[in-house]
C-alpha cells in the first residue's frame, strides 16, 4: 500500500476501515484459492489429454508399424481414417505419419502435410506426451511421439488436437470464481460494515458526547449506557467514574484558590488593621481638638489639615484593598498605580515583622497595558507574602519588575530557608495539592499558566527567588 493510501485508510472511520480491510483480506484469500482451483483444473485436464494422447499414439503405434516399415501408404492412411472415427479421433485435427528419415508417409489431412514433405515444420511448437501442458492462449496444441516396432523406431507421429473447450471450460471456470468471490466480499464486507456500526453506535455516542462537552466531562445518563456486563458498559461506566472524579477534583482546587486568596486576604487584615487603627486614634484626637478650640482658628486649621491626610490615607488604603479584592477586573489593564496599590497593602506586613523591603519596578504605563491588572496584582500578592512568612522576623524582601523583549520579568526574592519539598510541588508541577504547604502558590502556578507565562524557582546561598514570565497580550479592543 502507498504513503497516500495508507493515510487515506486512516482518515476513514473505523466502521468502514475495519470492513475494507477485512473485504481486503479476503479478496486476496479469494485470490490465492481462485489460483489453486484454476491449477487443479488445469492439472485435470492435462493428465486427460496426456491419458487421451498416449492411448491415440499408441493404438497407431500398434497398427502402423508394419505398414509404416513397408512404406504402405494407403495401409497407413486407412488407418489413420479409421482411427479418426473413434473417441479420441474426435480430439485429433490432423496426425500425421512419417518415417524415420523425416518423410511423410500419410496424414489424416493431406492437404495440410502432402506425402514426402519435411515433417519438420509440423513438429515446431509440438510437445512430448509426457510433457503436455495448456497454456490457454490457443485452441490447438500439437504432440509428437516416436513410432517404434519390434525395439526400434521406424518412424514418428504427430498429432494436433483441439482443446478450445478446455481453454473455454478454464475460462468460464475463472470467470465464476471471480464473480462468486466478489459477490460473497460484497456481501460480507457490507454485513461486516452494519455490524461494525451496530457494535460502535455506542462509541460514536460516547465521542459525540464528550465533544459537546467543550473540554468539561459531564457524565452519561444512565439511560445511554449500554445494558449488559460488557466492555463497553464498563468503558461508559470507567468514563462516568472519571468524570465525577474530574468534577470533584476541579471542584477541590477551586475551594483551595479560593481558600488561598482568603488566606492572603486575612493575613493582610490583621496588619490593614492597625494601619486604619493608628490614624483613626489622631484623627479622634483632632475632632476634640476643633470641639475645645473652636475658637481658634489657626489651631482649627491645623486640626482639619490633620483631618485631610488622615482620611486621605484612609482613602487610599481602602481603594486598594477593594481593588485587590474585586474578582472582575478582567478588562483592566496594569497600571503603574497598581503596584503603587500592592506597596501600600504590603507595607503594614513588613512593618509588623520588622522586615526590609526593596521595591524596585522599572515599567512604563505602556509597557504594563498589555497585561491584565488583576491577574499580576494577585500573583505579586501571593507571592510577596509567601516571601514575608519565609523571611520571618527582621528578614528582607525584594520585588523586581522590568520589561523584556518579549513580556515582563517579575522576580521575588527573600532572605529564608527556602521552599519545602510540597511547597516547591505546588508550585512548579500539576500534581495534585494538599491544604497548606506555601501561600497561593499553587494560585500563583495557575494564573501564571492562564496568561501563557511560565515560573521558575531558584534557590541561591542565602536567598530565594521565584520568578515569573508574562508574554505580551494583545490590548482588547
């Protein structure tokens, strides 16, 4: 089979590969068997013929050696008349009789081999007795046998019999074979085809209904699954088993993200807390102060510009705590201010664990508008307070952002032990997680995945970075 036809055969669908290839196998047996009965029938009739041919030759040979060894032509003529009346005679169109320089004597026709003419151009093409085969290509063959008589010979005979009805028998018998045997490879190549789309009717239900499911498993309803203990009852049942399995595990992750982001979301509180706590102490303060000196107007001046920043401030930390808190932001783009926003809700956490942090971003407001504001803000969320718990107490943390060729390079560093082995799995494989084990790190994976980009990890001597590639996306329109 060709490359060409080779992929043609496999474009196909099963229920018609399957019969085409049985329909295949089969022709070529029926070939192989048409073979072995055409070279059985031709075996038959050449010992016939040979069987036919020696009792001709040597019925002759019997009658014509003493008429041959006087050279009596009319002895040797009547004979062959006589001999062309019988059942073998019938086969035999022309015998012809000469001596044993090479002369004819007689013939059954002597107007096809003339008395004392060269009997070699007759014996051209002819075949020994022994040796007579048919090749089908004619309707007459011619053999030649000695004439011997008392122990020598005296003279030769050939004979050339009609055989059109065993080429025609051999044909016919070919022609048969070739119908029946394409008739049955049509027959059982179609039976084959219905009862290989009876038997993956349920397959191709299985196909169709994994392809409306858009990349979701749904399960089968128990009224499609094929009744009866059979293979394919338990491939509808394994996939059944699969997808709760899928449902349940994609069910177990989301719980964790969204267990993840309320983690960070809770340890940021506490320190927010005293952040909001500290300014609202002055600003109480300032209120009793406008209420004792109300008539002062400079020191009510002062009061109330004390009131502006407080609030202001207030503002500002509340702003960026609903911003990085809003889940549908996916049409914002990144903004400087949004790393602004992140340093202000980090800061009190740094504060609180008397740490060091280094802010280093170098981006432009249009570089960063090609990505995704609230994807980035999360994972430079997550990411900065698993820094700030590995650090622990008066570490150091550090974010790094600049721009690449081809995207935006964000890097955390911190001063800790480094990842455990589980924190490490769940943030750089897709094995499934267990609770705890590293701050939205398996968040940090995922989101980083949704934008294309990819995470590196890398422990140095003293320090731990993770850092993260985001690929330039396309401004929506």
């Amino acid at each position: 089979m060709t490359a060409g036809g080779f992929h043609l055969l496999r474009g196909m669908p099963l229920s018609l590969r399957v019969p085409l290839i049985a329909a295949a196998l089969m022709v070529l047996v029926g070939i192989v068997a048409s073979q072995q009965v055409l070279s059985t029938l031709s075996t038959v009739q050449e010992a016939r013929l040979r069987e036919l041919a020696r009792l001709h030759v040597d019925g002759l040979t019997v009658a014509l050696g003493p008429s041959v060894l006087r050279r009596d032509v009319w002895e040797v003529y009547d004979t062959l008349d006589r001999a062309a009346t019988g059942q073998a005679g019938q086969r035999m169109v022309l015998t012809v009789v000469s001596d044993d320089t090479g002369k004819v004597i007689a013939a059954s026709d002597p107007l096809r081999a003339p008395m004392d003419s060269d009997l070699s151009p007759l014996t051209e093409g002819a075949q020994p007795i022994d040796a007579i085969r048919l090749s089908g290509a004619t309707d007459h063959i011619r053999v030649v046998a000695d004439l011997a008589y008392q122990g020598r010979s005296v003279g030769s005979i050939v004979s050339e019999l009609d055989v059109a009805d065993l080429v025609a028998e051999r044909w016919w018998a070919g022609l048969y074979l070739l119908a029946g045997n394409t008739l049955v490879t049509m027959a059982l190549a179609f039976g084959g085809y219905l009862a290989m789309r009876r038997m993956l009717q349920p397959v191709a239900r299985l196909a169709g209904h994994m392809g409306r499911m858009e990349g979701t498993l749904q399960p089968i309803p128990e009224t499609d699954v094929p009744k009866g203990d059979t293979e394919l009852a338990k491939l509808f049942q394994t996939y059944n088993a699969m997808s709760g399995a899928v449902q349940a595990k994609a069910e177990a992750e989301r719980r964790l993200a969204d267990r993840e982001r309320f983690v960070s979301l809770g340890r940021l509180s506490s320190s927010l807390a005293h952040e909001i706590n500290n300014p609202l102490g002055g600003l109480l303060n300032a209120t009793d102060t406008i209420r004792t000196y109300a008539d002062r107007p400079e020191v009510v001046r002062e009061s109330a510009a004390l009131l502006d920043r407080g609030l202001r401030h207030l503002r500002d930390v509340a702003r960026a705590t609903l911003e990085q808190n809003r889940m549908d932001r996916s049409g914002d783009r990144l903004r400087p201010e949004d790393f602004d926003d992140l340093r202000l809700l980090f800061e009190p956490e740094i504060a609180r664990q008397n740490q060091l942090l280094n802010w280093d971003v170098e981006a432009h407001t249009a570089v960063l508008q090609v990505h995704p504001a609230a994807l980035v803000r999360q994972i430079v969320l997550n990411l900065l307070l698993n820094a700030a718990a590995a650090a622990g107490s008066g570490g150091t943390v550090s974010l790094w952002v600049r721009r690449v060729p081809t995207g935006l390079d964000l890097r955390v560093t911190d001063t800790g032990p480094g990842l455990s082995d589980a924190a490490r799995q769940r943030l750089m494989s897709d094995d499934p997680v267990q609770p705890g084990g590293g701050v939205g790190l398996r968040l940090v994976r995922d989101l980083a995945q949704q934008a294309g980009g990819r995470v590196a990890y890398t422990r140095l001597t003293q320090t731990t970075e993770i850092a993260v590639f985001l690929p330039a996306q396309e401004r929506p329109c």
